[in-house]
C-alpha cells in the first residue's frame, strides 16, 4: 500500500495532534455505556413516550454537520440506521471555556469520526425526532475521509458506483451506501430462514472438511496445497456432497451443511472462485419429492426475506410462488435451437455445435457438449424458476439411472433469471455402478479434462456398507441472493469477492 497521504489526510493528522496536545485521547477504551440506537428513538419517540428518552446514550459516526453559528445540527449513524443530533454552544460549554465546541466540535471534530453522545430526544419545529446533545465524547479519529455520495433528504441517490472501490473498501462502501448494508442484511434474513425450514423438518446441520485428499462431489479444477506435516497435497473443497453421503451411510436421515466452497475457475458476474452452497441430503426420498420441497423453500425464503414472492431483478418480475414448470432437457434444447440431440453419440452432438456455431474443445465427452449446447442455447430463456430435468447419464457420474428411460438419470438443474440456481439427484448408491461411473471420470481426465472427477476409494467402501435411496440437492446461496436481493452481480452479495491485487504505483 502507498505511504503517502493526501492534503485532506495531513490535515486530519494535523488535528489528531491538537486533540492531543488538549488532552484528548482520540482513541480511548470501550467505556462508553449505550442506552439506545437510531431506530428506536425514531420508532420509539412521542409526547407519550418522552419521559422513556429523557436519559440517552448513542454512539455512531458523523455523517453529515450543519453549521448555524451558536448552534449546529448533526447527522448520527449507526448500524441501524441515522439520526439528527442537535448541539447548542452554551449548553456544551457553560462559563466562559468554549473549547469544547468551538474547537473540538467545530475544528476538531471530522465527518467520519465516531462519537458518542448523551442528552434526550425531542421533535424539531420541522417534525424530524432529533437528540438534543448534552455532552459528546471522541471514540475513533478517521484519518481517512469518507467518500462523496450524493443525497436529497438524507437517502442517498447516487452512490459510489465503482467496482474497484466498492469491492476493494467494502468497509467505506458499507459506510456510504445504506442500501450495500441492507442486502446483507437480507442475506442473514436469508440464511435464516432456509435453516428454519430445515431444522422445523428435522434436518441436521452438520460440518464437513475443508481441506480434503481428494477433490470430490462436482466436476471442477479444484486449488491445490501441502500439508507439511504430513507431506501430501490437500485440496480446498470444490463440494461436500461425498462427505454428506457418508453420513447417510452412518444412519442420519437428513443432514445439511452451508458450505464455503473453492473452485479455481474463471470470474464473472456469476462466478467467484469461493462461493457458498447449501447441499442437503434425504434418506428415502426422490428427486420428485426434492422437487416438492425446494418450490417450498423458496417461496418460503422470499416471504421471509421481501414480504412477498416476487423479486425483481433488472427488466425481470421473477415469482416465487409455487409449483415451478418441469421441463426435460432435452425437451428444452429441442424447443430453443430445432435441433433433437437425444440418442446422437460424441459425433453427432459435435457436429450440432458446429450447426450452432458453439466452439467446443476436443478433450471433453458427450455429457459435456450437452451441457454446452444448454448453456449457450437454451439456460438464458427460463427466466421464471424451471426445472430442467432428466439428464443423460454421461453428464452426472454421482446420480441413479433413470427408473424407466434407459441412458437418463433422475437429476434436475433450478433454472431461475437465466442462470442455474440448484442442482439435484436421486443419489447413485449402487457401489459397483458408482465404481464404473468414477472409472469413466478417469478417461475423460486422461483426455485432459481437468474438471472431471478423480476416483475416491474410501466413499466406495462406504457405499459397499449400504446406503439407503437418497434425494440430494446443492443450491448456490449467492446466485439466490442476488434474486432475492435485486443484483445482477456475484459480486454485490459478497462481501469481500476475490480481485487481483492492488496497483501501488
């Protein structure tokens, strides 16, 4: 990072200074005692309730200051939101010593500096419930001043659109802009409410490795490091679902794990390389009765976290409501480019790019150029929340053969904005067809297919023990977010996305 500080930083330095000469710990220990914050003086305030708010003890930062000369009028924010302070001169400094609000307050004292403050909760002659400030104490100088956002009645109207520093100083972009905190906020609502849906069912909220010896659950390039201790490769998760699956073995019925996941892919305004999962598993379930239940929890989750189930996202009303459409795919790549793609081997389904002009690479098989002529054809079309369903079996080495149409399996992808929210399986748990199915993930990575599954002995021996029939699902918690929260970006619902590093000349 750069060493050099601005004229506006010098300055700040400068004062920090004085307050020191005065006596002034710019910086003193957590002892001021808070009594109350913004949102409940200004839900909570009224003739009736004054005698409640006579005493109050408020602590944030300085957003805003308006001069009057004897008197000033002061913008107060905290986590839950921003509140006027009123502070009159002769009321701060009895006596003839003005220090602490002719220099303090008014030379001194910074936007961006935290205080706290003490006095009592009054309406101005404007309607607006304001403290009136007895006393203010220093908390934290800011050296660094806040960046400019546009505001027209206290609610910001333009705010810092830069992705380099929105991503980059997410802390000052939380400061400036409410409306980044509130979809945070949201995704905690979020999250809480997907696991109030599954622990009211009995499910078990488990955790799984991290760092694991093999790559396992998902077809992707996972991050490789070295555990010295032991002196072997580790790999950051690229899924948990090998690891849930073995719990279903042991005898729990339903288990479920947010799971920080890493995968060394590209980036995009869908993809970060860590990103969250949720991934549960059913014993003595179905993908049909997965489907049932995943159109419940998200229409559950979008009440919990909007007051309503639809969204919108961009130009896009997306609903919520349930029951979601259920589309084969083969069935939707018919229906968006003519072409009928079921039954043509490796051959034909490259010479289907070719008619398509889809660039596909030689090292991958036929499951991969169907997921090709998907994504790049048919995924942007389904807007409202669909279910593509019945995969080739080529495309899905971890999911049991389809029960009456022979080279399918029972799998679904949750379509939703044009882009895959959650995929899901009735889970493969014949040990010798998952044994065949890991050895064909073999040759497609001796091909060169660097995303293809490496064969892990260990969830086979747990198989050979006996799993039960078992519905399985993996939904992306960001992408949900971003429709839940009105994003159009992976970005906007992390809240520290990965970027390269940072220019320092």
């Amino acid at each position: 990072m750069q060493a050099n500080h601005s004229e506006q930083e010098l300055v700040r330095r400068d004062k920090l200074k004085q307050l020191e000469a005065l006596g002034i710990n710019a910086y003193p220990a957590p002892s001021f005692k808070i009594t109350h914050n913004a949102q409940e003086i200004k839900e909570g305030f009224s003739e009736e309730t004054a005698e409640q708010f006579k005493n109050i003890s408020i602590a944030g930062r300085i957003m805003g200051v308006r001069d009057m000369g004897k008197a000033n009028f002061a913008v107060l924010q905290d986590a839950t939101g921003r509140i006027q302070l009123y502070l009159k001169r002769d009321e701060l400094c009895p006596g003839d010593d003005k220090t602490q609000f002719n220099t303090v307050w008014k030379k001194l004292i910074d936007l961006g500096d935290i205080i706290g403050v003490t006095g009592y909760a009054f309406i101005t002659k404007t309607g607006e419930t304001s403290i009136h400030v007895e006393s203010f104490t220093l908390l934290a100088k800011a050296l660094r001043p806040l960046p400019v956002v546009k505001e027209l009645d206290g609610e910001v109207f333009d705010a810092v659109s830069d992705p380099e520093f929105k991503y980059r100083q997410r802390y000052a972009d939380l400061i400036v802009n409410p409306a980044v905190r509130e979809t945070f906020v949201k995704m905690t609502k979020m999250k809480a409410a997907i696991r109030n849906f599954l622990d009211e069912r009995g499910a078990l909220e488990v955790d799984t490795p991290v760092l694991q010896s093999i790559p396992g659950g998902a077809s992707a390039r996972p991050f490789i490091t070295h555990h010295n201790a032991l002196d072997m490769p580790l790999y950051l998760r690229i899924a948990n679902e090998l690891y849930l699956k073995r719990l279903i073995v042991g005898g729990f019925e339903w288990v479920y794990e947010f799971s920080r996941n890493f995968r060394n892919e590209g980036m995009d305004r869908t993809h970060n390389p860590e990103f969250t999962i949720l991934e549960w598993y059913t014993a003595y379930q179905d993908y049909f009765w997965m489907m049932d239940t995943t159109e419940k929890l998200l229409e559950t989750t979008a009440l919990a976290v909007n007051g309503t189930t639809s969204v919108t996202v961009g130009d896009n009303t997306i609903n919520f409501k349930a029951p979601f459409a259920r589309v084969s795919i083969f069935d939707a790549i018919q229906q968006h480019t003519g072409k009928e793609v079921r039954g043509l081997d490796e051959a034909g389904l490259r010479q289907v790019c070719a008619d398509l002009n889809i660039s596909v690479p030689n090292n991958i098989g036929k499951g991969k150029l169907i997921d090709e002529i998907f994504s790049e054809r048919c995924e942007q079309h389904y807007i409202q929340p669909t279910f593509i369903m019945d995969y080739p079996v080529e495309m899905s080495p971890l999911t049991k053969k389809h029960r009456s149409e022979e080279g399918l399996v029972e799998r679904f992808e949750l379509m939703i904005n044009g882009k895959e929210i959650a995929n899901a399986y009735s889970e493969l748990n014949d040990p010798i067809d998952q044994r065949a199915r890991f050895e064909e993930q073999v040759a497609l990575l001796e091909r060169g297919d660097d995303e293809a599954m490496f064969i892990d002995q260990d969830f086979l021996r747990a198989l050979e023990y006996g799993m039960p029939p078992t519905a399985g699902i993996g939904i992306g918690i960001e992408r949900l977010a971003m429709l839940l929260t009105g994003q159009q970006a992976i970005q906007d619902v992390l809240l520290f996305p990965q970027m390269r590093p940072e220019k320092t000349t």
